[in-house]
C-alpha cells in the first residue's frame, strides 16, 4: 500500500493587535494591565506626563514608558484607550484618530458635548472605532439584566462614596452620576422630556452631591442620586415594573428579583430569585468587547454617540444646579 504525505498548511494566527494606553494614573494602570495579558495582543508604549509613573507602569509589563504621546508611533499602533484627565480627552483623542488609531476614552467621553460630537465626526472621517468607557454596561449585574428587565416604570439609583483626590476637573455628575445616567437612558430607550435638578458644593467648587429626577416619554421616572462626600460606598440601582422589583448591587454584584405571582387562593403572592451572575470583571470584558470591534466583529457596545448623549444630559443637570447655586449667593 502506497502512502501519500499530504502538506498541511496551518491556519493563519490572529494577528497581533499593538496598543498603548496613554495616561496610566489609577485607572489607566489597570487597562494596561488588561492589555498585557489579553492574547494576540502588544502593549506596546504606555504614556504619562509623570515619567517616573509610566517607568513604573512600564517595568511591570516589559513594554515603553513616555512621558509625551508626541514620541508615540502613531502609524504603528492600532488601538490605545485614553485616560488621561477629562480636560485633556479631546487633544488626545482627536491626535490618535487622525492617524487611524482606534480608541477607547474613558468616560465622560470630552468635557464638552460639542466636543465629543466633533470626536464622533472624526471617528467617522477616518473610519476608526470610538468606544466611551462607561464600564458599568459591562458590569455582569448589569449583563444578567437583559433576562429580567421589561417595561420599568420608576428606577431609583445611589451611587455615594467618599471624597477622592482623583477627579478634580468636573462636579459629580460628570464624574459619577453619568454612569447612570448613561445606563438608565440605554435601558429605558426612550426620550427625556424633563428633569428636575438639586445639588451643592461642599469640599470643592463644583456640585459634591446631586440628586436629579428625570421624567422620560415612556412614561418612566428616575430617581438619581450621586455623592462624594459620603462615609460609606454604594453603588445601586433599583427597578420597579407593573409586576416585578428589581435590585441591583454594582458592587456585589448582585441581581435579585420580586415578583408578583398568583397565590393558590387567588391573592398575590411575592416570589423571590436570586439572579446567577457570571463574574467577569468588568475592565477586562470592556477592553475585550473594544478589541472585537477593533477586529470588525462587531460594532462598539458603548459608542460615541451614546457618550455625547449622556454627557449632553449630564451638562444640562449640572448647569442647573450651577445656577441653583449661584441665586443662592446672591
């Protein structure tokens, strides 16, 4: 018998993403982090305008540390998230984007919506992915809601915790109120036709603590109350449907459910489950999910235009409460 060898030509790898995260602080530290472990993927520079931090950064994953993104390759990188301070978004984003480099900027995605809106127009331009860091999308809590959430008729958040050096740029909806705001607009799917609006300063000169009321066309109200100037943390949003509670916990993370259910003897009665969580974190299933669409897999999950909507809410609720503010100098 006569054996033929045939050859065998191997698949083709995936090829290898190269990115950098320009600002590696106490969240770009983590993208970094990500990055140099994802597969089919280079972490090829990180960037800080401190040196010693991107040396710092830089040594726990074998790659370069600079101190300006002027010293980048562009035309050698692929992808880079941005988180670098929110005054600085636009420079750096727009910079990457002209030279066709895909970016993930944290949120909020510019300090002005006319910026973002000119970033989007950008990303369009030069047919690059724009992904907005609205990481609570990707928190699995969250994710579990897709099975659970139907028609809801008032939600009520509490995202509380204490003061923190980190942000000094915006007041706290722009730094922790827009989390909901942007996932309460993504889950409601409807327009906000009016809000109501308090807040004060009390360790900076900008709104510490807020709370806003938001009424949608659907039908739906929303109850938003964000603060750092609370002892403790918390991070919850609750849904009330025509038959069901829910409650979510961000930091759990947790999903439970209440139901109303036809008792035996014809009364309601209260059934409760508690909703299984596939944990993930959520940084590395938002640089994952940023990478896909990177790849053509899919488009964005949080897009530039979802960013500029929510930033665009989050101007509005803040600049009344400026106002608010400032009538009660007088």
């Amino acid at each position: 018998m006569q054996f033929v060898c045939s050859t065998i030509t191997p698949m083709n790898p995936t090829p290898s993403l190269k990115t950098a995260v320009i600002g590696v602080g106490s969240l770009g530290q983590h993208h970094a982090r990500v990055y140099a472990n994802k597969p089919n993927v280079e972490l090829v520079a990180v960037v800080d305008a401190s040196p010693e931090r991107a040396q710092e950064i830089a040594a726990r994953h074998n790659t370069q540390a600079l101190d300006s993104i002027d010293d980048l390759d562009l035309n050698a990188l692929d992808a880079a998230s941005v988180v670098v301070p929110t005054k600085d978004h636009y420079e750096v984003a727009e910079k990457l984007m002209t030279h066709g480099v895909h970016c993930l900027v944290e949120k909020p995605i510019t300090l002005t919506a006319s910026q973002g809106r000119e970033l989007c127009r950008l990303a369009d331009e030069h047919g690059v992915v724009l992904q907005v860091g609205h990481i609570e999308r990707f928190n699995p809590a969250v994710v579990a809601l897709a099975g659970v959430l139907t028609h809801p008729l008032f939600i009520e958040t509490h995202r509380l915790g204490p003061p923190t050096p980190r942000v000094q740029d915006v007041g706290v909806v722009l730094d922790l109120m827009i989390h909901d705001l942007d996932l309460i607009m993504a889950l409601v799917q409807s327009e906000v036709l009016s809000f109501d609006a308090v807040g004060v300063p009390v360790l900076t000169g900008r709104e510490d603590i807020a709370n806003v009321r938001l009424r949608f066309g659907s039908g739906c109200v929303a109850n938003v109350t964000a603060s750092r100037v609370t002892a403790g943390k918390q991070r919850k949003i609750r849904f009330f449907q025509q038959d069901s509670y829910v409650s979510l916990d961000y930091m759990a993370p947790s999903l439970e459910v209440y139901r109303k259910m036809p008792g035996p003897d014809g009364a309601a009665k209260i059934e409760y489950q508690q909703v299984e969580i596939v944990e993930r974190e959520p940084l590395e299933a938002e640089l994952s999910s940023f990478l896909d669409a990177v790849r053509g897999e899919h488009p964005p999950l949080v897009t530039g235009q979802d960013g500029v909507r929510a930033l665009e809410l989050a101007e509005q609720i803040a600049a009344s409460i400026a106002s608010q503010v400032e009538q009660l100098k007088l």
